[in-house]
C-alpha cells in the first residue's frame, strides 16, 4: 500500500509537479495518475487537452516516484535523476482530453551498478493505451557532485 505523497517523493514543486498520485508500486514497478483539468500544465484552452508529448514527462515521473518511494522505504533520501532517451515513443493520440484520467505504468527492465536504468512505460486512458515507450533514465550516486562535474 502506498503512503508517499507525491510532492514527498518527487524532486520538484508545483507548478511542475504533473502526476497525481502515486497509486501504487513494488520493487520493479510502479502507476502513476493524473487527472486532466483546466488548471493542468501545459494544458491548451484552445483545444481543450493536454498535448500527448507531454506524456513522456508523465512517464519520467513516473519513474522518479517509483525510484524515491522505494529509497524512501529503504532509509535513503529523495534524490534526483536524468531523463537520458526515449526508444520507440508512439502516441496512438495527439492530445489527452480534459477530464480525462491517465495511467502510467513503469516497468524496470534493468538497472546498471553505475546508475543507469531502462523502463518500459504505457499511458493508458481507461483500458486503452494512449502513449507508450522505452525510457532511459541515469541516477549517480552523487547528483550534486555529478552537476558539478558537468559544468
């Protein structure tokens, strides 16, 4: 069962916080849900709907809920990752809709001892996949110090 808030496992505040809720999670896997509303980022009042690209960002989210949920469970902290590639990104919509409810599903594939991991991850609307694809994401030790290298 679930415990975590989401603004207590992600490395980010609102407004850029764009899950709902963790839903659920074990030590492979994760769900996610975001609901689409007016007040939604990125959310388009022309079109009434949230553009499907943006689901890889629900995705990444996704992800970093699992990871920092199950760190928290172990003892450790929050920590921040890296959205590093997307593999096979296919959107069976262009937009998802106001007032309708997502789910995003993770599924470690496998982790690498230096930080690297791979996941296959689905957007569904209902029961119907609306977005689906292959993430890689990188999580170093040290965040801090591997920002720092990089500058």
């Amino acid at each position: 069962m679930n415990t975590h808030t989401i603004e207590s496992i992600l490395p980010h505040t609102r407004p850029m916080i764009l899950i709902d809720e963790l839903i659920r999670y074990d030590d492979s896997s994760a769900r996610c849900g975001v609901t689409i509303t007016k007040h939604s980022n990125f959310y388009d009042q022309h079109t009434q709907s949230v553009p499907s690209h943006v689901g890889i960002e629900y995705m990444a989210q996704t992800i970093a809920a699992y990871a920092n949920a199950n760190q928290i469970d172990n003892g450790d902290d929050v920590a921040i990752g890296f959205l590093v590639s997307s593999r096979k990104y296919k959107m069976h919509t262009s937009k998802f809709k106001l007032d309708c409810t997502l789910t995003i599903d993770v599924e470690k594939l496998y982790s690498e001892p230096n930080g690297l991991s791979a996941f296959e991850c689905i957007i569904k609307n209902d029961e119907s996949v609306v977005v689906e694809a292959k993430i890689n994401v990188f999580q170093p030790q040290n965040p801090e110090q591997f920002l720092a290298e990089q500058l």
